[in-house]
C-alpha cells in the first residue's frame, strides 16, 4: 500500500503529459488545422517538447546521485578528467574537522547530505522529489531536472496557447467547444501558474550558487571561493565538471590508501 501510495504523484504527472499529447496531436491541431503546414508544424512542435520533457523526467529519476553509486562509476572508469575550480566550495563542521556519516559509516563529501527516504548520503542534494518516482535531485540529475521545470513549463504555455485559440475561434463561431479542450486549456494554464514560480526560484538558487537544502538551512558555514554567478550556472549546466572535481577527490584518497 505504501508503494501505491509513493507512486500516485509520478503516474499523475506521467498522465497529464501524455494526456496533453495525446489531445493535442489527435484532437485539437488536427480538428483546427486539418492537414495543412500550419497543422504538421505545430504537430511536431508538441511531439518534440513531449519528448524533451520526458527525456529530461527519465534523466532525472534513473541518473543517480548518491555517494555510493557516484564512487563505484568514478572508480570503475578509467578515462583522463579534466578539474575545474571555478566553483569551488567546501562545507566543514563548526571544528573545521571533515564531516563523517554515523547511518552510512562513511565520509560525507562536501555539500553531502543524508537522505532519510534513500536511507543514503546523496551528492550535493537539493532535494528529494516525490514527483519523479521519488528519487533525491543531487549532483548528477540536478541539470535534468532543472530542464525538465523549464520545458514543463514552457509546455504549459504552448498547450495553453494553442487549445485556448481553437476554444475562443470555438466559441465566437457559435460552435460547442468540447470539454475535453476547456478542461485542457485550464489545467494548462493551472500548471504553469505554478511550474514557471519553480523554475525562478531555482535559477535564482542556481545563480547564488545553493541548493534547496541549503536555502532553507541558511548555511553560514558555507565557504565561497572565487566564484561569479555566471560561472555557477555555467558549472552546473556542464555536469562533467562537477562530477569531475568529486572523481578527483576520490581518486586521489584511493592512490593514498
């Protein structure tokens, strides 16, 4: 019962995006458009975002962020990596002494958390996410899943564009606009209104170079060095970097040993 219940956010999100396809491509354009360009353009439009948004949800939920799963990939790879230090932060106990994981047993990187639903460390987490198939959004599917609030939410505002056009010529012509379109172009707009605050609050968490974790905990020990807004977007947007300098680190520590 438990699963069913964790499942319901991500079979609804699922739902309302092939739902909006479905409708969109089989109902509203071919009904206004017919086979014209106009019709096929749009068409492709909405398969297109349908396909960057479910790529990006994917990324997100199969690309794991936690310590261990990230130190077994490093490990096993045998490839050169390139360090990057533009962004480059540390987070140390109140003593200045590494932090140490008691539920894990193990050392907690920096920017590490412990995830009490994943019972794992999870690399610089933001947070955890019910919504894609309750997985944490950290280090490695933090980009996918800042895309995925971005074309969701431009998505809403092409579907709500394009099934409010046909409900108004609808309805100015006289004709009876189906319900399916009406019910549609509402849960559109309702989406957006709340997807496109999202996507603000996280670039603006991007741009100051924190996580959700670390806006709510405030993180006075938190040690910035050398870093422009610019770069941290930058950093972020190419994650071989960031995953890089944790690579480097792990390396380095098994060459030690």
């Amino acid at each position: 019962m438990e699963g069913i219940r964790a499942a319901v956010p991500t079979v609804v999100l699922l739902a309302l995006l092939v739902g909006t396809t479905i409708e969109l491509c089989f109902g509203v354009i071919p009904t206004e458009y017919g086979s014209s360009t106009s019709g096929i353009v749009l068409q492709v439009i909405t398969l297109l975002l349908f396909a960057m948004v479910l790529g990006c949800f994917l990324t997100a939920a199969y690309r794991s962020s936690l310590t261990r799963d990230v130190v077994e990939q490093s490990l096993g790879e045998r490839q050169p990596l390139i360090s990057d230090r533009r962004a480059f932060i540390t987070v140390k106990r109140s003593t200045g002494a590494a932090r140490w994981c008691s539920k894990c047993n193990a050392p907690k990187p920096d920017r590490c958390h412990h995830c009490r639903q994943c019972g794992a460390c999870v690399l610089r987490m933001d947070h955890h996410c019910p919504w894609v198939m309750h997985r944490c959004i950290g280090l490695r599917n933090h980009k996918a899943f800042f895309l995925l609030l971005v074309y969701g939410a431009i998505y809403c505002v092409y579907s709500a564009v394009v099934v409010g056009a046909a409900v108004t010529r609808a309805i100015n012509s006289g004709e009876q606009a189906y319900i399916s379109w009406i019910t549609l172009f509402f849960i559109s707009i309702v989406l957006g209104l709340v997807v496109w605050p999202f996507v603000g609050f996280h670039l603006y968490l991007i741009l100051r170079n924190r996580t959700t974790l670390e806006y709510i905990e405030g993180m006075s020990h938190v040690q910035r060095r050398g870093n422009t807004r610019f770069n941290t977007l930058k950093t972020l947007l190419n994650e071989a970097n960031s995953e890089s300098r944790f690579r480097d680190h792990q390396r380095a520590s098994v060459t030690q040993d």
